[in-house]
C-alpha cells in the first residue's frame, strides 16, 4: 500500500474556527486534549497591510479538526459558552 501525501491527510481536516487570542487558544487546546478531540493550530502572521486595511489582529490562529470529528469538537466549542464564544469566530461546514 502506498504511502499516502500530505495533501491526502489533509484534505481530511477541516476549518473548525479562527481566534486571535493566546490565552482562548490555550484554553480551546486544554479541553480538546482532554476530551480526545484531534486538532491542529496554526499561527500565521499577517502584514502591515492586512493588518490596517482589513482591521485584523497581528497573528491569527486557524483550527483544524479531523471531519468526522468535527461535531465533537463543535459541542465542545458550545460548552465553553457564550463569553468564550465572542472571542472566536467558529466556521460552519
């Protein structure tokens, strides 16, 4: 069986939410890992340019779930509440 490419597994993986905050983005990975939810972060740092002219945060951090996990991690997203909840902008699927 062949090894299967990155593009492959990720194709797998969906947008789950972006925040722009640390402290949110600890506390969104505490609870996946306590709840066996599989996740990845990735931070990216935006220009100057988007930064002014878009009116967004310095870094931005994308979260990605496994698609079959996706529900999980959406209730427990929900669980958090509400003022968790206005610090990060969840994508629908």
């Amino acid at each position: 069986m062949a090894a299967k490419s990155i593009r492959e597994v990720n194709d797998r993986d969906v947008v789950l939410c972006t925040l722009t905050d640390k402290r949110t983005g600890r506390i969104l990975m505490e609870t996946f890992v306590e709840r066996g939810i599989p996740f990845t972060q990735t931070w990216e740092r935006r220009s100057f340019f988007q930064r002014t002219f878009r009116h967004t945060k310095a870094e931005v951090c994308t979260v990605r779930t496994h698609r079959s996990q996706y529900s999980k991690a959406r209730r427990a997203l929900d669980q958090l509440g509400r003022p968790f909840l206005n610090r990060v902008q969840v994508h629908v699927i």
